[in-house]
C-alpha cells in the first residue's frame, strides 16, 4: 500500500532548508550575543602594551610576581566608601597613578603586607601616585575590624577605603584578574590596568621603589 502522508521530494528539501536557515539563524544569534557580551564589559581603556612592558621589565626580585597587563580594562567605576560612608569611585582619583590594594583584616597575608605599603605610601604619596588600600572586611562590623586594625598598628599612611559588600573583588574575579586577598592593580591616571599582582609582596624595597618609579614615569 501507498503511504499517502510519505514527504514528497519537494517537500523534503523544503524541510532541510529550513532547518538549515533555522540552525544559521541561531548561529548568527549565538554570534551577536557573543560579540555584545564582549563589548560590555570593561574595556573602557586603550590596549597599553608598551606601558605594560614598562612595569613589567622593573617587576622583578621582590616583585617577581607583578605582571604587566595593559589590555583595557578600566575600573574608572569601581566603588567603595571612606571612613564616613562618602561614596566613591576610581574616577575621584584621576589624575594619579594608583596602588589598588584589595585586603582584609582575617587575611593574615594581607596584615604582613600592610607595614611595607604603609611604609612605600609615606615615600611616595604625591600629586602623581597614590597608594589606595581597599578593604573586604564583609557584614555589619566590617568597617569596624578594618578601623581598629588600622588603629592599632598606627598605619599613618594608609587611609580606610572600604566595600563591604564585596562587589567591587566580585568584578575583578569575573573577569578572571584575581581569585584571592591580597590583590593588588597597578592603574595609570584614568584608572586604566596596567599590571596585577596576586598575593602580597615586599613593597618596601628597592624591588617595589622601582616598580612605583616606572609607573609614576609614564605619566610625565
């Protein structure tokens, strides 16, 4: 017997052609969310891959672990808050260069880091350079941990900075820059990443000096 509902070839071909624009068609979707996913996140700098190389070529010794970036990620908005609560970004910072240092006061590698940038902070804090410390101590006494650390070490150089809510690491670990404290950026005067360190190291040496004098150099 004839099967009377069997495709016939025109019908067939018909078939496979759809199909085939169905399957290009969610290719080119794919392709565009892709492509729009990219574009979104923080790019917001030009590709600096001389300066990068710069702090790269003196991230040696002590600095070892310093590696130079300079792929256009930008953190211009990257928040936190002072001491009082004032809301701030890096943007407020434009015109220096900056030491982002992410810590916590349970982060014991954190707390033996904390001297030497306290000391490399009392050098060379100026006009041109800053080092910004950043703390992740999370939950209503946070802030409150990260002060009476700081109090009773007498850091003079070191003011609290704080985010609490944790967003500000969260966007660093998205984007595949740091997985743990402590986690310092290296940015030039619009808040563009030129290099990143994960894990601590000894500032306060001719090792770090150099590293702050390569970064201070690009911007004269």
């Amino acid at each position: 017997m004839t099967d009377m509902h069997a495709p016939t070839p025109r019908a067939s071909n018909r078939i496979r052609l759809l199909v085939t624009l169905g399957v290009a068609g969610l290719a080119l979707a794919i392709a565009a969310w892709l492509w729009l996913g990219n574009a979104g996140q923080a790019r917001e700098c030009p590709i600096q891959a001389e300066a990068a190389a710069s702090i790269d070529a003196a991230a040696v010794g002590e600095l070892a672990a310093l590696n130079g970036t300079g792929e256009g990620r930008g953190y211009s908005t990257l928040a936190f808050k002072d001491a009082t609560g004032k809301a701030l970004t890096i943007a407020d910072f434009k015109g220096k260069a900056l030491l982002v240092n992410f810590w916590a006061s349970w982060c014991v590698p954190c707390r033996e880091e904390m001297p030497a940038l306290d000391a490399l902070a009392g050098k060379y804090n100026s006009e041109h350079f800053m080092v910004l410390p950043i703390n992740l101590d999370i939950g209503e006494n946070g802030l409150g941990k990260a002060e009476q650390f700081l109090a009773d070490n007498q850091f003079a150089n070191l003011p609290l900075y704080a985010d609490n809510s944790f967003a500000a690491f969260d966007r660093l670990k998205q984007e595949a820059v740091a997985v743990g404290l402590p986690a310092t950026l290296i940015l030039d005067q619009n808040g563009c990443e030129l290099a990143v360190l994960q894990g601590p190291a000894e500032w306060n040496t001719p090792d770090g000096e150099a590293v702050v004098n390569a970064l201070v150099g690009l911007g004269r």
